[in-house]
C-alpha cells in the first residue's frame, strides 16, 4: 500500500522490496517443506528396508524420494537466482543450510539387517 508522505518513486520501492520478499518467503517455503518430506521419506525407506518389503515396494520409494529430490534442487536454485536477482550477491547463503541429501540408488534384492 503506498504512503502518500512519500514519492512515487518511493512508494514503487517499497511496492518492489515486498514483492521481492514475499517471492523469496515463498520459495523458502517450498523448499523447506521439500527438505522435511525428504527427510521423513527417507525415514520411511529405511524402516522398509529394515523390514525387508519387496524390492519393487521400496523402489517406488526411493523413486519418489529422488523425484522429490529434483524438485528441492530446483527450489534452491530458485532461492539463489531470486536472492541474486534482489541484489543479495553475497548473502552467504551456505550450501549446507539447505542441504539436500544424495540421491538413493535402487535396492536390487531384499536386504536382511
């Protein structure tokens, strides 16, 4: 909303700065909530393996998990290019503060633990 105490050219920054903020609160989001499932489905995929399901069951996991992988690595490049494009070029955004973990490879026969 603009401040008629200030200028246009004023208002039309602010307009901007919350743009910006608002897209970058959004993509955070997302990826953090991609990092959670990532995690929790990684959970799940090593209680069946523990519990030695079928290799086609935990495959499907594993093939979801590293699909949703995929999209976490795209929400993070979103994050860098939208930080980038702010103007936050060196905002030591570390790589491990939204670490995302390796891909899983497929199970090829049951495994006894």
């Amino acid at each position: 909303m603009s401040n008629p105490k200030n200028s246009p050219f004023d208002n039309l920054q602010n307009e901007i700065a919350k743009e910006k903020f608002s897209a970058l609160r959004r993509i955070t989001e997302n990826l953090s909530g991609c990092l959670r499932e990532l995690e929790a489905m990684s959970v799940r995929i090593d209680k069946a393996i523990q519990d030695n399901l079928a290799p086609q069951e935990i495959n499907k996991r594993i093939e979801a998990f590293n699909s949703l992988r995929e999209d976490a690595e795209e929400w993070r490049y979103y994050l860098i290019a939208t930080r980038e494009a702010s103007g936050l070029f060196h905002s030591n955004l570390k790589a491990d503060i939204y670490r995302i973990p390796p891909r899983r490879k497929p199970v090829t026969k049951s495994v006894h633990k």
